[in-house]
C-alpha cells in the first residue's frame, strides 16, 4: 500500500507551502475576493475542510487574517469617525499655439466626521459606558440583582385540572 500525501504535504515537498498560506491570509482578509479559496488553492472543498481541520499552521493562518480583517475594519471606522482634509488633484492638459501645458489644480477637500462610526466604535472597543441602551442596561441588571422570584417546585403546570381551579 503506497503512502498518499495530502495537497498540504505536496505544497511542502514543491516549496509553494509559504506562496499557498500567503493566499489564505489574503482570502481570509479579504484581500482576496475573486473566487472561492479551494478553487484558489486549486483543490477541492472536501480537501480543503480536511486541511483547516488537520493543520495548526492554517487554522492559525486564518485566525490571523480574521483578526487583521477586523484591525483593518476598525482602523478604517476610526478614520470615518474623524474629521479630515482630504487632498485632490486633477490635471488638465491646455495647447497653446502649438506647445501643449500642464496644469494640476490641487483642492482640499473637508470631510466631516461619522458621528455613527464614532459611536460604533465607542460602544465596542470602549465597553457599555458608551451605549446608547446604557440605561436598560443599568435596569435589567438591577432586576436581576433583586431578583427576589421564588418558583413554586410543587405546582405542576400543565396539570389542566390545576389551571381551572385558579379560575
């Protein structure tokens, strides 16, 4: 019986094991959008489930690009959230008797901050004081630390005969 290795050992005895990672940390990013990453891989879906599940360093590989896909997210939401200038420039191209000009116009551009983002990012990364709910919060955790309920064992529900005598 000849011993088969899998697609991960062939990436490993052909040297493409770091070219094939990079394009999982790409796709689980989202850095890479074009297809579906055992087609990318160029193996199939039940492979690549066996892969993630056998292999620390992929399962790892993808971890990591979940959470540089969140960083990027909130660097990008912390971004919006602030007010800033942002520059452009357009260039246009004149011809005057017969010589050609250049000429880039530079405009700055104010974009106002997103108050939503703002929040967002408040009540995430900076915990429930920043909550719009704060106050329910604050209620519902009041209520249960009161909670002074006290169920009757004894009492069967779904007896019928119970439910009519309380009529």
């Amino acid at each position: 019986m000849a011993n088969t290795k899998d697609a991960y050992q062939k990436w490993i005895e052909t040297n493409v094991i770091d070219e094939k990672i990079k394009l999982i940390i790409d796709y689980y990013s989202y850095k890479e959008t074009k297809g579906l990453i055992y087609d990318l891989l160029g193996i199939g879906e039940s492979t690549w489930e066996r892969i993630k599940r056998k292999y620390p360093e992929v399962k790892e590989a993808i971890k990591k690009a979940k959470q540089l896909h969140e960083h990027l997210l909130l660097a990008s939401l912390t971004i919006r959230a602030t007010n800033q200038y942002v520059e452009e420039s357009q260039t246009f191209i004149e011809e005057v008797a017969g010589k050609t000009k250049k000429k880039i116009v530079k405009t700055k551009k104010y974009i106002p901050a997103d108050v939503g983002a703002g929040k967002y990012l408040l009540s995430k990364l900076h915990g429930e004081k920043y909550n719009d709910n704060i106050e329910m919060i604050k209620i519902a955790r009041k209520r249960q630390e009161n909670n002074t309920e006290v169920w009757n064992k004894d009492e069967h529900t779904n007896d019928e005969s119970s439910l009519f005598n309380r009529l």
